[in-house]
C-alpha cells in the first residue's frame, strides 16, 4: 500500500496518534517511537492534513503536496477586523 492509499483510508483517529508521534516522539498513551517511526509519521501526517484538512494556518501543505505560505496581509483578510482596533480581548464579569 503506498502513502496515498494509507491517506485516503486512514480513520481521523489514527491521524492523531500519528501526529502525537510525530510532534512529541511518544505514542498518546507514553511509550517511546524511535527515529524512523517519527520521520514517517511526520510525513503521513503531512499527506493526511494535505488530503483532508484545510487550514488558515500561516505554513500549511496544500492537496497536491505544495507548502502554503500566506503573507501578512492575506491572513489579516482571513480573520475579521475588529470593531475598535485596540481591543485584543473583551472580558466581562470576571
């Protein structure tokens, strides 16, 4: 089976365990992955998130496996303006 095929199968469970491998070297429930297993996570990872995610993270991988690397003024236009731009956070009844 090559990587494509594992993608396309792959449940979202299994993505996770991956990508818990693949950013800490350890399987969610604590248990060492060595070197190999941590490269090759990273790289299913990647393919799934490119296949089934999308993103608006700043680098992201795109469906055809292409790095996505927005600038400044394409984010700002991702996310909304605030209605009075010295506002970060509003909190009340704290």
């Amino acid at each position: 089976m090559d990587i494509i095929q594992l993608v396309d199968n792959m449940s979202e469970e299994m993505y996770l365990r991956l990508k818990c491998a693949a950013e800490t070297g350890k399987w969610p429930e604590g248990t060492s992955v060595d070197k190999e297993q941590q490269l090759s996570a990273v790289q299913i990872t990647m393919a799934y998130q490119s296949k089934h995610l999308d993103s608006d993270q700043t680098l992201s991988i795109g469906p055809r496996g292409e790095m996505i690397i927005k600038t400044k003024s394409e984010l700002r236009s991702d996310f909304p303006v605030a209605k009075d731009s010295n506002d970060i956070a509003r909190f009340s009844d704290l």
